[in-house]
C-alpha cells in the first residue's frame, strides 16, 4: 500500500513508535507531498520517547531534521479552538488542585511537567531537582554507580549517593543529611528511539562511564542488577559482569529483593523530600517521572514502559547483596557476629 499522508491520533497512547516508524515506509506516493502528522497529549507510554524525538528543545513552528526527514513542533491548547464552548474549558480547572502536573501538560502543552499516574503526588521537579554545580562531589558519603544491563533495551547507569550533612541551596530549599541524590547518569540508546538499546558490549560502553565518574573525581565502581552475573550452566563463560569488571567497571550484584517494596520505598523518600535529582540527568527525568502504574499489579510500575533508569535508581538506592568484610589479626578472636541480620565476613 501507498500512501501521501498519514495522520496518528493518540500517538502518545498508541503503539509502540516502532510501529509508527514501519508505517511511515509506506508514505512513498509519487508527485505529491509526502506527510506525516502525530498528534497526542502528553502522557502516554509514548511520552518520553516522542517528547525526546520531536519536543524538548524544538522551538516551536520552526523546521528541523530528525532521522533524514523535516518535521516541525505545532504545539496547540484550548484556546487555540475557538468552537470550543467555555464549560469544556473549565472543566480542566478542577485539576489545579487534583493533579496540578497534569494540569500544566494539559491545558498549556507544558511536556516537561507530565506526571505519570504511579509516582503522582509524591514526585514534584521544581521541588526535587537541583543545578549539579550547587553540590560538590565531596558533600557525598560516596558516590558509586548502579547500573540496569541491556543491550536490546537502553543501558541505564547512575551515579548518586546520599549526603553527609543537610546542604541549604541559594534558593533556601533544604536537602536533609542522608538524603538520596542522583548526581548524574549514561543512558545509553538508540539515537532515534529513545525506548531500544544500541547492541554495543560493557566493553563499548565503559569509557563513558568512566568518564562520567571522572567528572565527580570517583572511580567506577558499584552495584549491577543480580541476572546480569548469570552464567549458562556447565560452562565457565564470562557473565555480563565480568564483562564490565574486565573493562575496569567493579560491579557487585544488587539486593533486589522483591520488586514492589523497593518501589514504594523510593516513593516514601520522595514524599519525605530525602529524594533529588540533578538536573542534568535530563534521560532521568524524561522517562522516570511520567512511568504508570502497571494495569494488571496496580502497586507496581508499569514493566513495559521505559523503566531501566528507575531500576537502576532502586538497585542504587537497596545496595549490595553482600557483607561487608572487617579484617583482624590471628593472634585475637574475632569480635561476635552482630545480632542484625547482616551477612558479615571476618578476614
């Protein structure tokens, strides 16, 4: 089939932009125009990948390229309609005080201030994010990585830590003492879709965490998602860690646990305000923000949106899976193991 325009509705909500992509080959009709019009809210398991492709930066009514094609941003709201009778348009005031995030995408086209339905209410930017340049490294305890392996999908890596004292900021905001920071992040993916991985090995990737660990005056070292140290059975092949380990990256595997409880206590940090995020992690901010719940586990995140720097966050933020090791001498007995619970290992 052959088309000259196509128009999706809902792209936000729609499928997958991989979908959108196959069907815009088909726009291959000769001597006429060849067009193509998105048109969505924002929001939607599509929001940060279109808000990445074709929003954040793009002035609006102004031409530019994007993957050998010209597009333009035609933002529109309510007002821009004016067949629109005024009840419709104050219907939208009762979300001033319902969901004010949803409010300011909605009614003024604001893509940046989307909040997804499972951090809402508990997620507020102009209250939990931070210029990095505010913070120096070394008001940290230690800032180590944490990183959510894949290679189909993205790469995510952070970089954070908590904080050694409360830290006022010049516009008297507070940031408690033990507070979580994410400080900075490498995600790494596909230049035209923000939702699919690049295939590269942690060999590739490596020099830009190190680089981006540099930049903090840290080595790279920290926790991995615990699958990515599985091996095949009855082989000694290397698991995706030693990958990294070997390309200078130490990783130790993550304390997962179960999934849900490490989500609501990321949440709890964030209503408490013990939970920040630099600015410069714009990736962070893009996709962990607008996450919904997921429909059939509604406690959990919505596993098939753009997640992976959410778990990485939540890797960083539970630890290590192993003790820690205190060495001695032989010629002492060691101390008694300590009645919490901790896996600890004398040397």
């Amino acid at each position: 089939m052959t088309f000259s325009l196509i128009v999706v509705d809902e792209a936000g909500e729609g499928p997958e932009l991989e979908v959108i992509d196959q069907l815009s080959l088909t726009l291959r009709a000769k001597g006429v125009p060849l067009r193509m019009i998105l048109a969505g809210n924002p929001g939607g398991a599509n929001h940060s990948a279109l808000a990445e492709r074709y929003v954040t930066g793009r002035l609006p009514w102004a031409p530019f390229e994007f993957g050998g094609n010209t597009w333009v941003y035609a933002p529109s709201t309510v007002d821009d309609n004016q067949h629109l009778p005024e009840a419709y348009k104050r219907n939208f005031e009762v979300l001033k005080t319902t969901d004010p995030a949803l409010y300011k995408a909605h009614r003024h086209g604001d893509w940046s201030a989307i909040v997804g339905d499972y951090f809402g209410g508990v997620w507020f930017a102009d209250r939990a994010t931070f210029d990095h340049h505010l913070l120096p490294p070394h008001l940290f305890r230690d800032l180590r990585l944490s990183i959510d392996w894949g290679s189909a999908a993205p790469c995510a890596v952070v970089l954070g830590g908590q904080l050694t004292y409360d830290v006022r900021l010049p516009d008297d905001r507070v940031m408690p003492r033990d507070s979580w920071v994410i400080y900075d992040e490498h995600f790494e993916h596909d230049p035209l879709n923000i939702n699919r991985g690049t295939g590269r090995t942690p060999g590739q990737i490596a020099p830009a965490v190190h680089a981006m660990a540099a930049r903090s005056g840290v080595r790279a070292r920290g926790v991995i998602d615990s699958a990515a140290e599985a091996r095949s059975a009855g082989r000694q092949e290397s698991s995706i860690s030693d990958l990294w380990r070997e390309a200078g990256v130490r990783v130790t595997p993550a304390k997962k646990g179960p999934r849900v409880p490490r989500m609501e206590a990321l949440k709890t940090l964030m209503a408490n305000g013990e939970f920040w995020v630099a600015r410069r992690c714009r990736f962070w901010l893009a996709t962990v923000p607008a996450l919904q719940r997921d429909p059939r586990l509604p406690e959990d995140v919505d596993t098939s949106a753009n997640d992976h720097l959410l778990d990485a966050t939540s890797y960083l933020i539970v630890g290590k899976a192993s003790g820690q090791a205190r060495m001695g001498t032989f010629d002492r007995k060691p101390p008694p193991m300590p009645d919490t619970g901790d896996r600890v290992i004398y040397v």
